[in-house]
C-alpha cells in the first residue's frame, strides 16, 4: 500500500466476453484483479453492470474486514472512473446511507 488511506487498487478491466450474469464457470475463471474484494473473489466487475452491482451490494457482503472494505471501495471508484459511472460516494461507509 502507498498510504494508509489510499490503498493502491489492484482492479485491472478484464473483459470476459460476456455480458449480465456470469457462470459460476465464468466467474470462477476470471482473474483476481477482476473483482472490488479481490482476496474473497467477491463481486467482479467484467462491466458497466457489474460495477453498479458491486456498488448496490456492497454493505451485503459478509466476512470481509474494514482494510478488505477500503480496498474494494478503491477498485470500484476505479472500475466506475474506467465505465464512466458517476459516483456520489467519497468512502464506503456512504454506501446504503441516505444523503
């Protein structure tokens, strides 16, 4: 990690040819960089779709820690800047929060 607040994205676009609901097949072949909680291979983000369902779900994912949480949040804001999604949100903990 560069810094404490920031950890460094490990997110890379993967495109994994398909688009909408992955196989569990397809899901279990794509990279770990493909996904906001890389080390648990939760919620990947191949698309558009799939980074505001990573954003949707966040707050319903179990077993991860805080740092796994500040991670993730960087992939996503990566992931979003890449498929040009317009987020609101500064930090993780605004996910779920009404504004």
């Amino acid at each position: 990690m560069k810094n404490k607040d920031k950890p460094e994205t490990t997110w890379k676009p993967y495109n994994s040819g398909t688009h909408g609901r992955l196989s569990t097949t397809e899901k279990d072949s794509l990279p770990t960089t493909a996904f906001a909680f890389p080390h648990t291979r939760k919620e990947p983000m191949t698309d558009a779709t799939h980074v505001r369902d990573a954003i949707a779900r966040f707050n319903q994912v179990k077993d991860v820690t805080d740092a796994e949480r500040d991670l993730a949040f960087a992939n996503i804001k990566k992931a979003a800047n890449h498929f040009d999604i317009q987020m609101k949100e500064t930090g993780w903990h605004e996910f779920g929060s009404k504004q």
